[in-house]
C-alpha cells in the first residue's frame, strides 16, 4: 500500500510539471510509443479516492451532495465526504450529477449551474491536436476524442482509471503492430472515464458543467465530453445538458458530434436542453434519442425554428417550448406543431402568446399541410384571447366543437366575445347544451346575446334554462326578446318557469307581445301550464321566477345577534403585517330559525375611516361552537362577500351559535391615527340582523 501511494504522490509532480491540458483528436495517425508510470494497481483501483485523480474537491463535494446511490440516497446522505469517497462509491451511483440539484415536492428534481464545478472545467484548456499527432508530436497531457466513444473502448477507459493511459494499436512504418500509451491524467479525462465505466448510471445530470466553457468552430469541446462520458450507454435514461450556451454554437457548427456521440442514446426517455439560447431546433440531433423519448425540456429557449421531420419525437414525447416565439413561423415548423397537437400522444408546453401564433397561423388558408384539428384544438384552448378566438370564429367556426366549447366555457369565458359566440352556434348550433350554456352565462353573460339565443332557441332550444336567461338578463336585459319567446314556443320548448323568468327579467317584452303571438304560445304550451302561461301574458309585471326546487318558505324564520357593536382596539400600525391576526375584545352570540328552503348568509363590509380617506378590506375569521346542531364553526368572511353559514332543504332548522373569537386578518392599507368602522350583516332571506362594530 504504501508503494503505491508513492507512485500516487510522483505522478502529482509530473502532472504538475507538464500542466492541464486537453487534446481532442479527430484522427489517429502514426504516434511514437509512450511510457507511463502504473499508479494503480489493477486488482484494486476501485478502492482509490477520487482524489487520487486530483479531481478539485469542490467537484467531488458537488457529486456527493447531489448525487444518488442504489439505496435511494445522496452520497453525504451515506456518511461520504471527500476525503473517504472512492470508485467504488462512485461505482454505486444511478444518478450522477455536477450541477446543484434539489428535489420537489411533486418528486421531479430543479437543477442549476454549480459555478465551482463550471468554473473548474472551463478552466481546463482543451486543444484539437490532430495536427500534431500527425507530426509525431509529443502527446499532451489530456485528450478527448470520438475514437473513445465506443463499448469496445469501456476497457481503455478502465486502463485509464487503473494506469493512467489509453492503450491504442498502431503500426510502425514497417507494419508492425504495437500498443501504444497515451497518457491522460488531467483530472478531467479521469471524471470522464469514472462516468463512462459506471454500470449502474441511469441518470447524468450536466446542467451548466460546459456553461464556462470556451467555444471553439474547429471541434465541439462539450459534445465530445458529453459523447465520451455517455459512451452510447445502452442504459442511461436521463440526460440534464440545460443551462450550458455553448451547446446551442456547437449543434449549428458540427450537428454531427452530437446525433453521432452525445446524444447517441437508445434508451434515453428524459433530454433537457432548458436555457442553452438555442433559437433553431435542429432535429437531426435526435435521430438517435427519438424512438423511446417521452420529455424533452427546450423551455427557456427562444426558438423560432424547428428544422427537418421531428413527428417521431414530437407526437409522443412531452415538449416544453414555452419561451418559443413563432411571430414567422415557417411551413415546416408548422406541420410539426400542428401534428404534435393533433397527434394525442404526447404534449405540447407553449407560452400563451407563442400558442395564440400557431393557432393563428393554423388557420389561415395558405397552409397545404397538416392544420390544427379541434383535438388539437382544445388542448390549448385555455390560452386563447379573444383575437384568435374571434378569427377562429370567422375563418373556421366548425374546429370549436362541444369539447373546444366546453374548455372555453370552463376554463377561459372571458375569450369568448359576443360576435363569436355566435358564429360558433350558427355554424354548430349542437356544440353547446345545457350546461355548457349555463356555465357561460355564469362565466361571461355578456357573451350570450340576442342573437345567439333566438338562434339556439330555433335549432337546440333545449339548450336553454331559466337560468341562463335570468343570467343573461341581469347583465345584458336587451338579449331577452320576443324573437326569443317565439322560437322556443315554435320549438315547443316555452313552458310556464321559462316564460315567468323572462316575464321576471324583461317583463316589457312579454307586455308587448302581440295577440297572435300569445295565441300561438297558448297553442303550442302544455295542458298543465296553460292557466300560468295565460296568468303571465295577462299581467307579466306581477310575474315572478318560478323555482320549483327552492320554493317560498310558508313561515318566517328569525335570527338575532346577542351585541350591536365589537371593538378590535387600537392596534399598533407599525406591528401590523398582512398576516397578522387582530381579535374583537369579546365575542358574539348569534341564535335563530332558518325555515326550510332558506339560508343564512354573513355579509361583511369594506372597513372604512371615518373621515372617508381611506379604506381596507379584511377577512374576518369566526370561531365558536353551535349547540343546537353539536358542531364546531371555523369559518373565514372575506369583506365585500356574502357567505352562506346554513342552510334548511328539508326542514326548518335551529340555531344557536356562539363565536367564542372573532378575528381579522389580511389587513393592509391601514393609516395610522384613524377611526375604522365596518359591518357585519346576518342575513336571513329578507330578515337581516345586523351588527355594527
């Protein structure tokens, strides 16, 4: 043992001497035989320190707090620290990782540049030495090359780690064969052969280890690196290269490094290139990557341009291009777009306004290759504005079918503009029903117009509730006409509830109707409602809605609150974060009868100064205990809502509750030196009890 830390200890002054350099060879010519010293002993490198290969600490320091062993845990997390960490340990390792790598809470891992790792390997200085070994130059120090990336070349990898050279086969003048040595002891062509020899390696993580890096247009410096570590692993699964610029100089000068060596990788599943300013995707890259990727994270690039066929790539993988900008998109990119929405297998991740560009570019007419279709359609239809849904409306208002509609209406009403919502269902009339109608009208009322229900009331009248007119009406009286009235009667789909709360919401337009007109809804409405229908056309102003569910209650309920005024004190301004929590100095008793098919609501108020300068609007937090129904309250009333605190559906209900703390939280636009006052209003249908503080 101590023999060998001799030859350790020599080598590090030879290494010294000569200094740190990389070769990167894109050819082997005729090369004089080398010497080397052997400074491991083949029968138990596995057991030396890292530090052997005077790897910088801060890398080894960087591989044990972010890596991961076979049992699940970071190397630090095993009790390794730099001083005991060996090949063996590194041996052990699924995921390796020189970048700072965090785990979330949804189990995915966030990884960022290690500036001591980025700065150690930009520091090393790598030079294309084919030149020189064509001279029969002295071989420097360190080399990467192509003619390693191999699984033969696993063996001279071990050499490496266990002697301190590469053995390769050359012939002499003569045409003798020779082995012949090639020293690499820089630390770097160590790491490289201790990643590349791992058999356990599923995961490699390089976020930003190349981002110092210089570029240089006569050979890709990372790509052979990432080429030579990967080694066309038939394993590895998970490749993290974000973060490092200089790969986006390199695809553009020497693509071929890449879908060649570094991205060589049959069964990778997981590619991030996040960050790397790559503004052209040259899919030629992932010829060798395509067949089984199912992530690929591009996010953080501004890509404009997407080059070649990649369908194989993107119609089955998950592809973050959320920083893209298509403001020209090209034919190509297009197609491949489009098919990857259309496709259903994988998932397209597009910022709103790069989504709103394709969308609009689909569906324009001088496309003679693949378009969005409404699958496609609707997997982005949440990030559409009003613009693009309007020219969707005018250009092609059959691609919204129900399921497009039903995303609109759910996810992003306020897209949906009056003119389009028309369009859409004169086009489609079926692409709403009912309660996607009645989700607009709550969602955006103002986008269901006159025109649009007198539409649907002639083509899909079931469509429409009472509801949505009562919705529509309060926003938009003007929506509710006779023309309405009419088709639904013609539809046979006017009956007693529907003509009471149009009756309700517009009473004028059913005062006007004219006598044949009332005589056609008298024909056309069912025997059970003829005498209410009649009632209603006669006397349309005392019309009410009609809610068969809720009806009126038959008795009067009561509620009554124990104070009419709390006091919260005079907290001190300076000590008061949005945060912080300000309780009544006592609290309050409130007790009652909710009478079946009411509730009671708590309505709480703006608080405002006295001198009306300035205002806030806190959430009051209410807890206590009501002894008649045995149940805690925990409730939270936000100023400017009203919240329903209980309800009677079947049978009348008691109430008595006591709130032992009344709260208030979220108070922010205090002033100091002012007088605040605010309310709170129990409501019980018309019967309010009100308490002032």
């Amino acid at each position: 043992m101590k023999k060998r830390v001799m030859s350790i200890l020599m080598l590090a002054s030879v290494v010294g001497a000569i200094g740190t350099n990389i070769t990167t060879f894109s050819t082997f010519s005729s090369l004089s035989p080398l010497s080397y010293d052997t400074v491991h002993a083949a029968d138990d490198y596995t057991q030396n320190l890292l530090t052997v290969y005077k790897i910088p600490s801060a890398v080894i320091q960087a591989i044990i707090d972010n890596s991961v062993a076979t049992n699940g845990k970071t190397p630090k997390a095993n009790g390794k620290t730099v001083t005991n960490f060996t090949v063996a340990d590194f041996r052990d390792l699924t995921t390796v990782s020189l970048a700072n790598r965090v785990k979330d809470v949804d189990g995915t891992y966030t990884s960022m540049t290690n500036d001591a790792v980025a700065t150690a390997i930009g520091s090393v200085q790598m030079v294309n030495a084919g030149a020189l070994a064509d001279s029969n130059s002295q071989t420097p120090t360190g080399l990467v090359s192509q003619n390693f990336i191999s699984d033969s070349r696993r063996t001279d990898m071990v050499n490496l780690l266990k002697n301190g050279g590469y053995a390769t086969d050359q012939w002499d003048q003569q045409g003798n064969r020779q082995t012949v040595y090639t020293t690499a002891n820089i630390w770097l062509n160590q790491l490289v052969a201790l990643i590349a020899t791992n058999p356990k390696l599923t995961t490699l993580d390089l976020t930003g280890a190349f981002s110092k890096v210089p570029f240089d247009s006569g050979f890709s410096k990372a790509g052979l690196l990432i080429g030579m570590m990967v080694n066309k692993s038939a394993t590895l699964q998970s490749l993290a290269l974000g973060f490092n610029p200089i790969i986006a100089n390199e695809v553009q000068s020497n693509a071929w490094t890449y879908y060649n060596y570094a991205l060589n990788l049959p069964a990778l599943t997981n590619l991030d290139l996040q960050s790397n300013q790559l503004t052209v995707l040259d899919t030629q890259i992932l010829q060798n990557v395509q067949n089984n990727l199912t992530t690929l994270n591009l996010a953080g690039n501004a890509i404009s341009k997407i080059t070649t066929n990649a369908e194989g790539v993107f119609n089955q993988a998950t592809v973050d291009l959320s920083n893209a900008d298509f403001t020209n998109l090209d034919p190509s990119t297009h197609k491949i777009l489009a098919s990857a929405l259309n496709s259903g297998k994988g998932g397209l991740e597009l910022s709103d306004t790069a989504t709103n560009q394709l969308i609009t570019a689909s569906i324009n007419d001088g496309w003679n290759d693949v378009n969005v279709n409404a699958s496609g359609l609707n997997k982005v239809a949440d990030q559409l504005d009003s613009s693009t849904v309007d020219k969707i409306a005018t250009t092609k208002p059959t691609l919204v079918d129900d399921k497009v509609m039903a995303t609109l209406v759910t996810s992003n009403a306020s897209a949906l503009t009056g003119d389009s919502v028309t369009q859409i269902v004169k086009a489609n009339p079926n692409v709403v029903d009912a309660d996607t109608l009645t989700k607009l009208a709550t969602n955006n009322p103002a986008a269901i117009t006159s025109d649009t229900l007198e539409h649907l009331a002639s083509t899909n009248a079931t469509a429409i509730s009472p509801d949505v007119i009562s919705k529509v009406g309060a926003t938009n009286p003007d929506a509710i006409t006779s023309g309405l009235i009419n088709n639904l009667a013609e539809a046979g789909q006017l009956d007693a509830d529907t003509l009471a709360t149009i009756a309700a919401t517009k009473p004028s337009v059913v005062a006007n109707l004219t006598p044949e007109q009332k005589e056609t809804i008298t024909k056309v409405v069912g025997a059970d409602d003829l005498s209410k229908v009649q009632d209603i056309l006669d006397n349309p102003n005392a019309s009410a809605p009609v809610v068969p569910s809720n009806p009126a209650p038959t008795t009067q309920g009561k509620v009554s609150v124990d104070k009419t005024s709390l006091s919260f004190g005079t907290p001190n301004v300076t000590d008061i974060q949005a945060t912080s929590v300000i309780k009544a100095d006592t609290g309050l008793r409130v007790t009652g009868t909710v009478t079946k098919g009411q509730s009671l609501r708590l309505l709480a108020s703006k608080w405002t100064a006295l001198d009306g300068t300035s205002s806030f609007a806190p959430t009051l937090q209410l807890i206590g205990e009501d002894a008649v129904n045995n149940q805690g309250v925990d409730q939270a009333v936000v100023a400017g809502d009203s919240t329903e605190l209980l309800r009677a559906t079947a049978d009348n209900v008691d109430f008595d509750v006591t709130l032992d703390s009344v709260g208030m939280t979220n108070i922010t636009g205090v002033q100091a030196g002012k007088t605040y006052a605010g309310s709170l209003t129990w409501q019980l249908n018309n019967l309010p009890g009100t308490t002032t503080n």
